[in-house]
C-alpha cells in the first residue's frame, strides 16, 4: 500500500463501527464500499452515506454493496462483522481477497483475529482495538457520539493504513501490545454493556444508579484476574479507562443494548462470556460475570425475532 495515492477499502459488515472508519476515509478521498445489508446499501447509492458527527453532518458519497464479493481489489477490509458471524464471513471474503490485501479486525472480543488467522492463513489479518461510540440512526445514517482513537497490531500494511487514518482526523496508533490492549477495551466492555443492555440506560446515567458502580468493581476485579492468570499485560490505568467511559460517552448506550433494543443476537458470548469460559479453563472464579451473561442471555431469549 502507498500512502502517496487513495487506498482502496471495503468495509465487510458495514454497521455502526466500520461506517464511521469507513466514512472517514471516504471523506478523506479514498475509494471505500460498504458491504452491508439491503436497505443500508439501497440508502447509500440514493444519497451517500450521512455522517451526523460531533463535529459536522455530511452526505459523503460511497460505494455500497450486499455481496462478500466486493472486498475484491481492496487493499484493506475494515472487518467488522459480529463476533458471532467471524469465520463465516472470513470464508465468504476468502475467495476474492487479493493478495497482499490487509484485513483489519475492529470488533469487540480479544480474539477475533486469532479466529480469522485460521480462515485466512495466506492473508495478513491484524487485530485493532476501537474507541468510538456510533449507532446507525436509519439506514445509510450515522450518528457519532463521541471519541474514534484506534490501535492497530503492527502487519504488514498497518503503517500505510495508520497514516492515512490519521490524515482522515482518526487518531490511530500502532502497539506490540494490542493484546493487552484488547483486553482493556474487554474488561469496559463486560463493566458496562450487559448493565447498559439490562438497564436500558446509556453509560452517564447509567453508573449514577445505586450499586452499579460495585458490581461494575465487581466484574473488572474479576477480569483482571482471568488476564493474570492468562498472562496478559493491560496496559494503562484500568480503572481511570472505565471512569473515562461514562464521562466521554454519557449518551452512549452499549452495541448489546442495541441488540437487545432490535431484537437481534448479541455478542454477550464474546464479552463477559469470554471471561467466564477463560476463567474455568484457568480455574479462576468469575461471578459476577457469570450473572451478566446469564441475564442478557435470558434477556435475549425473551425478545421476539
């Protein structure tokens, strides 16, 4: 990839997360297509993608698409699918990536990449660790709420890709330790989605209510158990990044309760089921996240198809 000409980007599951990045670097004069479903993409050819940003609302004009297929050419796919759906996508994309193309894991978990390695073994896949809060408003409408900091694992490719984010107005940073970073953005992730989800409150409110910030201490002391126990090194203050979240997105509410809002499946098996599963295998109790998952999964099996 050269930075001195536009790169070429498909976003493969085109929601909330890869419109923003996406958007970003359509706006910044890369060529970017959308691959997401029906309605989003019919949205996207009548008018552009509707970037409602904290700093500007735009009509920026993409391509948009419903097929895997598109990925074809691209010098990097902004992979953002669920969790749920990783390989499956993976193997839908495999036929037509080109070679040298980089795929770009920004999706909640910690090991999302490590499962697309195994679908993509001739691919180089790097996994990144997303800071933004955006819901999709309609289709081929984006709200942002706040933040958009990345942090990529250094590929081949991530270099190229993270100036031309940073040159789009996306603070982007290349770390040797995304895993540890990853397991930081897990550990917010289990403190406030299933809470925000059950709750049906976004993050400011959300941490005012009596005992919510106990169980959230609850389930981080929890977390960083399991990451000790595993051999990770978080890196940062843990504590302060949990604080920050309910005072830099007080509007925002979890991608789980937008699942549960939409009726849709969450990711809940990904985050605080994560932990849970890691935990047994390393024989390191996990309470409290154990009640979350079994909540949101009960949640789940209450909201109508």
């Amino acid at each position: 990839m050269q930075t001195t000409s536009p790169l070429t980007v498909a976003v493969m599951g085109a929601g909330a997360v890869g419109c923003f990045y996406g958007g970003m670097l359509a706006r910044a004069g890369h060529a970017v297509t959308l691959i997401s479903r029906p309605q989003h993409v019919a949205a996207v050819h009548a008018q552009g993608l509707r970037m409602q940003t904290l700093s500007f609302d735009e009509q920026v004009p993409m391509a948009a698409n419903t097929e895997a297929a598109a990925v074809a050419g691209a010098d990097v796919v902004l992979f953002a699918v669920k969790s749920t759906d990783t390989e499956t996508a993976g193997q839908q994309m495999r036929p037509h990536l080109k070679p040298g193309a980089l795929v770009l894991c920004l999706q909640n978990g910690v090991d999302n990449a490590e499962r697309l390695r195994i679908v993509l073994p001739d691919h180089a896949v790097a996994a990144a660790v997303v800071y933004v809060a955006t819901e999709m408003a309609g289709p081929g409408h984006l709200r942002h709420h706040g933040r958009g900091e990345l942090v990529i694992e250094p590929a081949p490719g991530s270099e190229a890709l993270a100036q031309a984010l940073i040159a789009a107005g996306v603070p982007t940073e290349i770390s040797d330790n995304v895993r540890g970073a990853l397991w930081v953005k897990l550990i917010l992730n289990c403190a406030y989605n299933a809470l925000c989800a059950l709750g049906k409150l976004p993050y400011g409110t959300l941490v005012q209510r009596p005992g919510v910030r106990e169980v959230m201490a609850d389930v981080v002391a929890e977390c960083r158990a399991v990451a000790a126990a595993d051999g990770v090194t978080l890196p940062g203050d843990v504590d302060l990044a949990v604080r920050r979240i309910a005072e830099t997105m007080p509007t925002q509410h979890s991608s789980t309760a937008q699942d549960l809002m939409r009726g849709k499946p969450t990711e809940i098996d990904h985050l605080n089921g994560y932990v849970l599963r890691r935990g047994q295998s390393l024989g390191v109790p996990t309470p409290a996240n154990r009640v979350l998952w079994t909540l949101v999964k009960l949640a789940e099996a209450g909201t109508p198809a």
